[in-house]
C-alpha cells in the first residue's frame, strides 16, 4: 500500500518526518517496504504536472513544492488489516500514535442518511443472492468523459494506480482513499438499465476489461444486466460494459461480497486485482453507500459529472456490531505490565473503538471495519501496539495449571526416526500434494482425494501413501548421481471419506552392502527392506506376521503384508518396474519400499515392560536343517510350524538359503534355517537335541509334506 504523505495529511495534522512516520507504523505492526521522497527543492518547468501537494489544483508552473509533503510510504499490509489498505486507515492508525485528532472524514461527512430513497430514475437492481453478495448499493451519475485534473491523476499515479479517465479515476481514488472497491458501467451498454447479482450459468462467458474471454462456473458470482453476464463481482468488469468516451451516464456500484466467494474465484481464474485482494480479506459493511457518496462528490469537485438523487441500497440483513468484553486485569496478564485507563481509552478512542463501563473492564463496540478484532486478547493486541512492544517487559505469565502431558505420537516418532536413521536412512519431507498418476497405484482400490483448486496438475490430488513422494526423492537423488540411497518420512496419507491417518514409509535403492576389500557390493534385496521392517516393529512393540500378498505398486512374488493378529500393520516388497520407470528411474535398478500404518499399530500395540536378562551360562547348540516343500509354502509359515513343534530349548530360528533348480523337483523348493538350541539351567546333550529335531521334521513332513535333504 503506498501513501502520499501529503494525502495523508489531509486527514490527521502530523508533522512528522516521512522516516519518522515510517518507523512508527512500522513499531505498529505495518512493515516499510520503502520510503521514496522527490529531491530538495526543485523547480517545474512550464507544462510539467505538478505533484498532488494539495486537492484543489496544480500548483503554478516554476513553484517549487516540499518533499516532506510529497514524498510516499510503500508499506506491507498483512492480510488480517484490509482496514489499512487505504490513506484514511493508515491515518487513523497516526492519528492513534500521535494522540491526534482526525478531520475530514468522509465516513463523518458521508453517513448513511436514514431515509434515502431506495431508487433511482434510470436504474433497477435485482439481488439474487445474498449469501454471496450480503449488501449491494449502486447509484447513477451523468458524466462528461475527459481526462482527470492533474492533482487527482497525480494522487493515483503516486499510489501506483494508472490514471484512465476521470470517472473510472474517481472510483480508483475512492479505492485508495477509502479502501473499498468500487465499478462504473456504461449505464446505456445495460440490457435495460438492469443490475442483477446471482451466480454464474453453466458455461457462461465474459470478457473481462484485460480483453481476455474467461469461462465462468456455477458457484462464481457475477453482476449482470437483463441478458448476460457484465462483470466478475469482486474481481473484474467486463469490457461489454466499460466506460468510453462516448458514455453519458455511468451506473456506480458498491458493494460487500463474501470474502471466500471472491478468493475461489480469483484464485480459479488466475486473475489478481486490486478490488479482489480487498474484497477476499473482508470489506467493511458499512462502506459501500458512503463511497458512492464519496464517488458522487468526488464527480462534482472535478466538473466530471452530477450524480442523480438517491442510491439503491440492497441490504437484507443488517449485520450488528461486534462486542468485546473486556477484563482490565487481563491486560497485565498478556503484556506483562500494567495499563492505566486513560491509555486504554486514548487508544481505543483513536481506532474508532466505542467503550462502555464494565464491572471489571469494559464493553467494546467493534467498528465492521475490523474483520480482525473477534474477542479479547484481539484488543489487548491493540493495546501492546500503541504502548510499544519495545515497552513490554520479558517476562512469561505465571502458569494457572499443570502442562497437559504431550502427545505419546511424538516420543514414538522420534524413536522411529533414530531407529531409521540408525539402519544409514535420511529423513525426507514431501509434499502432500502429488500428481493423480502417481497415486493411483497407491489407493488401494479407492480414488485419490482431488484438490478442488490445485496449484498446478503436480499438485492435483492428496497422497493415499508416502511412497510416491519417496519414491520421486529417490529418483531426484539418483538423477544426481547418487548410488545408494535410503530415505524414509514420517507423515499423513489421505483418504476418499475424508479420514486421514499416519504412516511411516521407506524407500531404498543401491546397495545393500557398500563396497569394501573385505568383499564386493550387494544390491539390495526384500530382506534387507524386511530387516528395517522388523525393527520398526521391535521399536513399537509388536510381533509381527509376514503373509504374501500382491499389490498393483510392488513386484508379485516380492512383496508381503504386515500383520498382527487380524489387522493388516503395513506393506513392504519391491517396487513395480513400470512404476520405477514413470518416475525417472532407470530399469536397471530394483527400488524396495516399505510402509508402515502407525494409527494400525497403535490399536494392536500394548505397554510392554522392560526386564533385564542376563547373559546366557551355557553354551548354545547350533544345527541345520535343509528341507523340500512346495514353492508356493512362505517361509514364515515353516518358521511357525518349527517354533510349535519344537521345546522351550529352541530359542532361535533363522533362514538363511532358498533354492531352486537342479536336483530340486519341478514346483518344489529347498528351504534351509539354522536352529539355536540353549537350555538357561545346564548344558545340553546331543540326545536332547537330536530328539528336537527329530520332533520338528516330524512336524514338517506331517503339515507340510516336507521331506529333509
């Protein structure tokens, strides 16, 4: 927002420096972007404009002006203060500062007048829908269309606002000096002089005034005249409508639309404007009949035009004034020092705050303006403003109850996270935002959740899964020339019925065993991504269950579910070639990839208690066994089958070769494990031992038909 410090004046008597008045907003909560001040001194040459040192005329040809007056503030407005985005707000906000009065208001001048009349010769307005558009007013003008005396163009081109012509000027200067929106139509380039406000019909076009056509939706709200769609409410005008040189009589609107309504519909259509970004952070209620007022007079001081008597004023639903309570002892509370009442009610006084006496406070009276100011630590912020922040003491307020305990989920994912990092992974953080392609793999039958504005096709729909953002991290890193690489991400996956869930995903590609003299590479395999899985598992505490299962995104034959009992903790498996590929990996190398469902693992998982053991006394017996069953039998049902069968003794069972081929019957495989045997009383003998082997292949063979090698 730019202001002209001689604009500014106009409303509060602040001499102030330009440097001075900068840094004090800038305590206030309003960033310097930049102050600009013209030279000292200097002259201007015959038929040179005249800066705008004052509203009623140029100044004479070779008198010189002051750069005090003359020179702009260009400051950064957040976006819960559209109240400042205008000359008269910024004043209000130096008034307060400097403890000043304001003068020439036009709001003051300008108010509503009870009884107006609510039509006009020449002009009918239809409002359809009020929950977009909740108050409409418009009012005619007939006009002379030239160019703007030069203290006006002046104003605007300091502003940043290109001057066009004096009506279309005047509704600009009332933009900037009020800060809200205003439009002027071709009353005569209205279908029937008609004014109608509803929502866009399907399909329904426009040509907006930067002469681009733009296809409206349904839910975009447009003003219209009797036939067509002529302009994108608070947004853009349409150029059916525009204001020429041959116009005689203009149609001004003013008015208030839902900030939501106003933000979709700029965002959708790409289009940025200077009403839109006032209009989708809330305009003042109150503001649209004193700006055509302002318009009006504004018309009449330049010899642009009358306006003809009585506004159009479509106001179904009168909104009320928001009141605050407010508790004087909780200012020392949030601040951390103590106000007196006179500074309350200074500063409340100068930001147009009305106070009533309260038994322990006061009741505030919020004006519309002040979309930010909801309820009370709202206003103890405009207090700490005006006192000075710098002024605050570095205290913290006294703790009136015990810290709830923090969420469980944050010591469980900074276990995951060092275990993670333990097993050589890295952290990555994706974006929840991914293209629909590289979900649909993942959806598990369902379709991804779309984005109803998606910044681009990238960002379309919210991931099912981690994976396909790991998996883009993985093809990043290896585009750059990085071998093996290992990230995992602790995050949320998204659903079609609106639920969302957390998870814990890995993706791995490269070696599993670095090169060293000892030995030479090893790609990595589905145990090694098996490996990581049941350490994750061991952390959360959970046994886990390891079934084949197939799935559109891993490789069939190299991927397995998780499980606990009868609820399904994860997946884990090679990544599908085609996928990899899609994704800008080269088909040489195997990607496999892991998720793990926290939220599914926080229903199976029970508190576990620590016990210490000590080392074992006794020696341990260790004995292989190599055995033939068929190909389709997983490795971790004979695992279970020999952990049944067998004593207490065996504590251990690991496999630690598959092969298939030669001397190996056509549709069977040869499975071998190495089986720990330990007793934690004594040594054991052969015999006990012997007697457990015999007692598992016994088993095996009986279950299984599996015959030992």
């Amino acid at each position: 927002m730019r202001i002209l410090v001689s604009w500014l004046r106009e409303f509060v008597d602040v001499t102030a420096p330009p440097a001075e008045l900068a840094t004090t907003l800038s305590m206030r909560g309003f960033e310097v972007a930049a102050i600009e001040e013209p030279p000292a001194g200097p002259l201007q040459p015959a038929g040179a404009r005249a800066p705008a040192t004052h509203a009623s005329s140029p100044a004479p040809a070779g008198q010189g002006f002051s750069p005090a007056q003359d020179a702009v503030i260009d400051l950064e407005i957040t976006a819960n203060r559209p109240d400042c985005l205008s000359v008269v707000g910024i004043a209000r906000e130096v008034a307060t500062a400097y403890n000043l009065p304001l003068k020439n208001l036009p709001g003051a001048r300008l108010a509503d007048a009870a009884g107006a009349p609510d039509s006009i010769a020449g002009l009918d307005v239809v409002l359809e829908d009020a929950e977009l558009c909740p108050r409409y007013a418009a009012a005619v003008a007939d006009v002379k269309i030239g160019a703007s005396p030069a203290w006006l163009a002046n104003r605007l081109e300091a502003a940043g606002v290109r001057p066009i012509n004096n009506v279309v000027d005047v509704t600009n200067y009332v933009l900037i000096e009020l800060g809200h929106p205003m439009h002027a139509f071709d009353l005569d380039r209205l279908a029937r002089h008609t004014l109608v406000i509803r929502r866009a019909r399907p399909g329904e076009m426009v040509q907006t005034l930067d002469g681009v056509d733009r296809t409206l939706e349904p839910d975009m709200l447009v003003i219209a005249d009797a036939e067509r769609a002529q302009a994108i409410a608070g947004v853009m005008g349409g150029a059916g409508s525009e204001v020429w040189a041959g116009t005689r009589a203009v149609a001004f609107e003013s008015a208030c639309f839902k900030p939501t309504s106003v933000r979709r519909t700029s965002k959708r259509l790409g289009l940025k404007t200077e009403a839109s970004a006032r209009f989708e952070r809330g305009a003042d209620i109150r503001a649209p009949v004193v700006a055509l007022r302002r318009a009006g007079e504004l018309l009449e001081t330049i010899g642009a035009g009358r306006a003809r008597p009585g506004i159009i004023d479509r106001y179904p639903s009168p909104r009320l004034q928001t009141r605050v309570a407010f508790r004087r002892a909780r200012i020392a509370h949030l601040l951390g020092r103590a106000v007196d009442d006179e500074t309350v009610l200074r500063i409340f006084g100068g930001l147009d705050l009305v106070v009533e006496p309260a038994p322990d406070g006061w009741l505030v009276t919020v004006p519309t303006a002040r979309v930010d100011i909801a309820r009370e630590e709202d206003l103890i912020e405009e207090v700490a403003r005006h006192v000075g922040y710098d002024l605050l003491p570095a205290t913290f307020p006294p703790l009136r109850s015990v810290s709830p305990s923090p969420d469980p989920r944050i010591a469980r994912d900074r276990l995951l996270r060092h275990v993670l990092t333990g097993a050589g992974a890295s952290e990555a953080i994706t974006f929840a935002f991914i293209e629909a392609e590289a979900a649909a793999p993942f959806a598990e039958g369902s379709a991804p959740v779309a984005l109803a504005y998606p910044l681009s096709e990238k960002f379309a729909v919210l991931r099912p899964s981690l994976l396909p953002g790991l998996v883009d991290a993985i093809a990043y890193n290896r585009r750059r020339e990085q071998r093996d690489v290992r990230l995992f991400e602790i995050g949320t996956r998204f659903f079609s019925d609106r639920e969302e869930a957390r998870a814990v995903a890995v993706a791995w590609i490269g070696d599993s065993v670095p090169e060293h003299w000892s030995g030479g590479r090893r790609p990595v395999d589905f145990h090694d991504i098996k490996g990581i899985v049941e350490r994750l598992c061991d952390a959360l505490a959970v046994v886990p269950r390891f079934e084949r299962v197939s799935a559109p995104f891993l490789v069939d034959g190299r991927a397995a579910a998780v499980r606990s009992g009868d609820v399904r903790l994860g997946t884990l498996g090679q990544l599908a070639p085609s996928i990899a590929q899609a994704r800008g990996l080269p088909p040489t190398d195997d990607v496999y990839v892991a998720e793990i469902y926290l939220d599914a693992v926080d229903r199976v998982v029970t508190p576990r208690e620590t016990h210490a053991r000590p080392l074992p006394r006794f020696p341990s017996v260790v004995r292989d066994l190599s055995i033939v069953v068929d190909e389709t039998l997983p490795a971790g049902i004979v695992r279970g089958t020999i952990l049944a069968a067998a004593p207490d003794m065996l504590v251990q069972v690991r496999e630690f070769d598959r092969y298939k081929g030669k001397g190996i019957p056509e549709g069977r495989i040869s499975l071998s494990f190495h089986l720990t045997f330990r007793s934690p009383e004594r040594t054991l003998t052969d015999a006990e031992v012997q007697h457990a082997m015999d007692a598992i292949v016994a088993a095996l063979a009986e279950t299984h038909g599996a015959v030992q090698r």
